[in-house]
C-alpha cells in the first residue's frame, strides 16, 4: 500500500505537470509483469498507441531476459513508439519512414500515413544503400515511387543513402536532417525483425536517441 500510494503521487504530479484541466487523462496502477500489464492493459482499453521509454539494455541482458520494450514492439499488433532517456523535445514536424519498399510494407504503412496525417508533418522516404546490397538510384527511386503511387502522401521527399550499414544509414540520416521520429515496419516472429536482413528495427531503436515507431506488418 506504501508504495502504490507513491507510484499514484508521482503519477498525479505527471498528470498536473504535463497536461491541462481540459484534458482527460486516466492512470491505471497494476501488480503484474511489467510486460504481461501492458499488455494485458492495452488490449482492455482497445488502445491505439503505445509509447515506452527505454534506457537500454546490453546485448547479453537482452539475450537472457529480453527488454520490456523489445517484448511489447515484438508482440504489439497497434504502433508502439519508443523514447530514449535522452529525448528532450518530443514533437512530429520531421518524420523518417526507412524501408526496403516490398510490397508486404504496404500494409504497415498504410497505418504510419494514418499516424503521420494527425500531425502538419514531412515526411522523408528513405532507402539506404549497402555495399553488400547495393541498388542503382534510379531504380531505387523508381521503386518507390510506384510504392506510393497508390497513396495520398502529405509533404514528402524521396531519399537513398548510401552508408557502411543499414543502421548507420538510418542514425547517420536522421541526425543529418534533425529528424523527429524514425518509422520502421517490423515483422514479430524474432524479436524486432526488420525487412532488410538483420534485426534493423532492433539495433535503431538501441543506437539513436531520436524516438522510434514500429508498425507490424
């Protein structure tokens, strides 16, 4: 009871701190795994969003336990953003959908364009380049304009990145262009498991400080 009535107080200051009288905002104390609560919780209220922070974990924590972030992105069917400790500004006025561009992105991101629409934003399409999977630009290009040829896209840019690795391309071009948030599609069959050939979605959200926003395919 100690406790709970401190994790309520510190949630009631939250509350008046960061939010107005006309806003409604609910709280919810559960006794469970953090993982298990959240989930449990999300599918009680039909949520459509979820939002963590995350400090990071190494790599072996991760091995051995799993984060609650890593778990809840894994398993989530809704998008879920993730906030770095570092993230002081929280806004969506640049907005960086990184893909491959299959089709089987279409899906995830018609549900970022419904998220990208709440907001007066920009949004920059972005494909990186590999010397290990390296595509022409003019195909690149080609290829994602027929990707979003079906789709009424706000203010948007096209851009291929060529960089020693698809994280660093992603990191390297979000702190180029100051951007908001970086949107990744992520499969959850294996922890994050991205659309390029390796754990993309996983190893962003550990190395950039800018907030990450998964859509499941």
């Amino acid at each position: 009871m100690f406790f709970q009535r401190k994790v309520k107080e510190k949630i009631l200051d939250l509350k008046t701190t960061y939010f107005n009288d006309n806003q409604i905002v609910r709280y919810s104390i559960r006794f469970q795994n953090p993982f298990e609560g959240i989930r449990d919780f999300v599918k009680k209220i039909n949520a459509n969003l979820i939002v963590m922070g995350s400090k990071g974990v190494s790599d072996f924590e991760e091995m051995i336990i799993g984060s609650n972030t890593e778990k809840v992105v894994r398993t989530s069917t809704i998008p879920v953003i993730v906030v770095k400790a570092d993230s002081q500004k929280f806004k969506f006025k640049k907005l960086v959908f990184a893909s491959n561009y299959d089709e089987e992105n279409k899906v995830a991101f018609v549900d970022f364009l419904n998220f990208a629409k709440q907001f007066k934003t920009e949004i920059h399409l972005l494909k990186i380049n590999t010397a290990s999977s390296f595509e022409n630009s003019l195909i690149t290009k080609e290829k994602i304009k027929n990707f979003i040829k079906d789709f009424d896209l706000p203010n948007n840019t096209i851009h291929i990145h060529n960089d020693e690795s698809v994280v660093k391309g992603i990191t390297n071009f979000a702190k180029e262009i100051e951007a908001d948030l970086i949107a990744l599609t992520t499969h959850g069959r294996s922890g994050l498991s991205s659309l390029f050939n390796s754990s993309i979605a996983k190893s962003v959200s550990k190395s950039v400080l800018r907030p990450v926003i998964t859509f499941k395919i």
